[in-house]
C-alpha cells in the first residue's frame, strides 16, 4: 500500500512541477530572449518483488530543459553581424546623402548656378559695380557652402570615431557580463541541474555581441563557454580579454587592439562598418568611406579654383592697370574647409577680372565671356571635366554606395527575419500549446490526487472493517 500511495505522490509533484514550468513559460512570453522550458520526465526505478517481477514505482521530473537550437542561434549570430554592419553604413551615407543635398536648393550646383548667373548679369554691364558686388556675393555663397559641407564632413568623420570607440567599450562590457554569468551558471550547474534562465541572459548577450562585431561561440562537455572574435578568444569561460584602439599618427587612421598590442581582425558587425567608413577612402578597390569623400570635395575645390584663377588672371580690372590677380584662395591640407575669395577681390571689387585687353573700354567683358563658357567646356580645369560633371560624378558615387547598403541591409534583414522566425518557432512560447498542456498537467494531478483518495478509502475500509467477519 505504501507503494501506491508513494507513486500517487509522485505523479501529484510531477503534474504540480508541470503546471509551475507551464506558468513561468506563459510569465514570459513577452521576454525578450527567453526560450520555453519543459520538463524532462522519466519514469523512476521499478521495486523487484520477489515472485511477482518488477513494479512501477511512478514518474520524476529530473531536469528542466529549454527548448534552443544552437545550430539556428549560430546562423542568427553570423546574419546579425552582416545587419549591423551595412545597416551602420545606410545610415551613414543616408547623412552624406543630406548633407551635400543634390538635388536641391542647397546643393554646390545651386550655388554653382546662382555665381555664374551673376557672372553673365556682369558681362552685360561690366562697369557696374552692383552687378560686380553681386558676383562677389554669389562666390562668397558659394565657397561658404563649400566650407560648411567641408566642415560637416569632419564633424561627422568624428561623430564616426566616437561611435567606434563606444562600440569598443560596449564589447568590453558584454565580455565582462558574458563571463560574469558563466562564473555563476557553472556554479548553479555543479549538481547537473541545468540553470536556464541565466543561459537565456547570456544567449541575449551574445545576440548583442553578434550585432557589433563578428563572434563565434563554442561551449565544452567540461561547461566552459567560449567567445571568440577573428580567431581569438575574448571570453575564455571566466577569463576577459579587452579591445582598444588606436589611432595612427601617420595618416589618422583608427585601428583595433586587444589588450596584448596584436591587431584585432574584426570581419563584420557595427563596428566593422564603423571601421570602413572613418579609415577607407577607395583606394586599390577599398570601401568608400567618408575620407573619399571629404577627398574628392578637396580635388574639387582645387581644381575649380585653380582653373577659374587660371583664366581669372589673364584679364584685366576696371583700373586695366593690373592682371594676374587671383579670383579664389586656399590653402591646408583640407582645402574646402579653407576655400574663400582672394585678399584683392575682397578688397575692391575692380579687381574682377571682367576685361580682355587692357586698352579696351570699360565695357569690354572678354575675359569674363571666357570663365561663362569655362564652365561648359571644362577647359584649364585640374580634373579634366567640368565642375558639373564632376559634382554629378561624386554624386553619383555616394547614391551607388548608399543603394548598394540599403539593398544589402533589406537582403540580410529578409534573412535574419527567416532565422528569428524558425529561432521562434522552436524556442517561442505559444499561449495555445501552453494553456493545452496546462488543461494536459490539471488533469493528471486531479488523477493523482484520486488516486491518493481511492487508496485511502481502500485503507480506511481495510481498517474499519478488520476483524467483523463472523461475529
């Protein structure tokens, strides 16, 4: 009877553990990283009754297990990295795309338009020093929308660098975290008893790891759990090793460092985009990040002024007394932040060069014909075109780059999607399943709890009614 009564019992804490799992498995439906747990059950060891055989001594939960598919979570962490990775770069070149804001009426063509209209106002009356002082005014405009692209260039250059080395610092933290919990699951593991809940906590640290950098997780039938990044461990069970970077001094450039001074190999993930976009400039098929940008507006700033100044001083002032006179000035290793208007232009408007022959009239406008048709023809310019089509050239380039990574990141999008969905249909907690197998687990405890109540009336009649026959 004892035997009965001990596996109504067990089946009672069994069904009761079953409805406890159900429920924390509903809790956290909404849990972001949390996997759905089931109890592994087996049926306990059967008592030898001598001249009978093997009896059934009922059932024991021995473990609680969460449903995960490492497999679907290695496939999710190697897709997450090319995400983050081309969606840092959208955003980027989504900002360069404003900043030049072509076309629109802020744009270098714009400006470019308002300066040489003025010019053709002036070649009709070159004497007129309101047509002159508007000339003036449209370069002025011009270069100082020049300079504010060229400015904007390098604060978002920088606003890059900082992003790098905060994502740096949050790789640092993660590791920690990650290495913190596995001190504590290892702990919590000793007796065999899987600790689930923190195992979910580390997983959803690795699913932010994975978005930065490019990870690989390997776990070891001794329990250490390893990250590593480009071949080298990070996380080494308890054990951290750090990333820092450092600039180089030579060309401004900002690498990645692990603690010991070896180079990092960082593949994929935020900060790799991160990485292309503040050192790449397009060089011998390297990524166009925002250096071959703010390079290509320089090569566009000293061509254009050289070649205007070109022709610029070969014509003569109001005064005809002088030519050779520069219209624009530069100077720096970042010539369009520096662009202006020459010292002499600034000082009196005269000195536009407007007059072809210096014995002419006050009216002649020679030179200035020239730097109109200048612009279309592209002649004396250093790069070979003209300003327009090499505005329309570097354009051209930042909208390929920048549908390039909005393809790219809706490609790799559509694939993690897939991934988090099968991730969820393994691992997801669904309300029907879990209120079926509720229903399943009350059942098989009021089954239980009867059975408790049928051998207590067995033995309740056993005892009340022992020792009555034949009286």
């Amino acid at each position: 009877m004892d035997l009965g009564f001990s596996t109504a019992v067990k089946g009672l804490m069994v069904s009761q553990k079953s409805l406890y799992i159900t429920s924390h498995n509903i809790a956290n439906a909404n849990t972001e990283g949390y996997s759905r747990q089931v109890g592994a059950q087996r049926a306990t060891s059967p008592y030898n009754i001598k001249g009978i055989g093997f009896l059934g001594t009922g059932t024991e939960i021995y473990n609680v297990m969460r449903i995960r598919d490492s497999y679907v979570d290695t496939k999710y962490w190697n897709e997450s990295a090319s995400i983050g990775e081309w969606n840092v770069k959208m955003d980027v070149l989504t900002e360069l795309e404003k900043l030049f804001g072509e076309p629109s009426d802020s744009s270098i063509r714009k400006y470019m338009d308002e300066f040489y209209t003025s010019l053709s106002n002036m070649s009709k009356n070159p004497s007129d020093s309101s047509c002159r002082e508007l000339v003036r005014e449209s370069a002025m405009a011009l270069t100082s929308h020049i300079n504010e692209i060229g400015e904007k260039l390098i604060d978002l250059r920088e606003e890059v660098g900082f992003s790098i080395d905060a994502k740096v610092r949050d790789v640092n933290s993660i590791a920690q975290q990650i290495a913190n919990l596995n001190k504590q699951i290892f702990k919590n593991e000793l007796d065999g008893k899987l600790a689930n809940d923190l195992r979910d906590k580390r997983d959803l640290l690795v699913d932010e790891l994975s978005k930065i950098v490019n990870v690989r997780v390997d776990e070891y039938d001794d329990g250490k759990f390893r990250v590593s990044i480009g071949g080298i461990t990070i996380v080494d069970h308890t054990d951290v090793s750090v990333l820092k970077l450092k600039k180089d001094s030579s060309n401004g450039n900002i690498d990645i460092y692990w603690g010991n001074d070896s180079k990092a190999k960082v593949e994929s993930g935020e900060l790799k985009g991160l990485l292309d976009l503040y050192n790449e400039d397009g060089t011998s098929n390297s990524y166009r990040g925002i250096k071959y940008y703010q390079n290509r507006l320089n090569s566009f700033v000293i061509g254009f002024a050289n070649g205007f100044n070109s022709m610029h001083r070969e014509g003569y002032g109001l005064n005809k007394t002088e030519n050779g006179v520069n219209f624009f000035k530069y100077s720096g290793d970042n010539p369009a932040i520096m662009l202006t208007l020459d010292d002499k232009i600034m000082e009196d408007l005269a000195n536009i060069a407007a007059a072809k022959n210096p014995s002419g009239s006050s009216e002649d406008n020679g030179n200035i014909l020239s730097l109109i048709s200048q612009r279309n023809t592209g002649e004396r310019f250093d790069f070979n075109s003209t300003p327009d089509d090499f505005v329309k050239s570097m354009m051209s380039n930042y909208s390929v780059d920048s549908i390039q990574a909005k393809r790219m990141y809706e490609f790799q999008e559509l694939i993690l999607e897939n991934i988090e969905y099968k991730r969820s249909s393994i691992s997801g907690v669904s309300y029907d399943e879990e209120m079926a197998n509720m229903i399943k687990y009350q059942k098989t405890y009021i089954a239980s709890a009867r059975m408790i109540n049928t051998l207590d009336e067995i033995i309740d009649f056993t005892v009340s009614n022992l020792g009555l026959i034949g009286r």
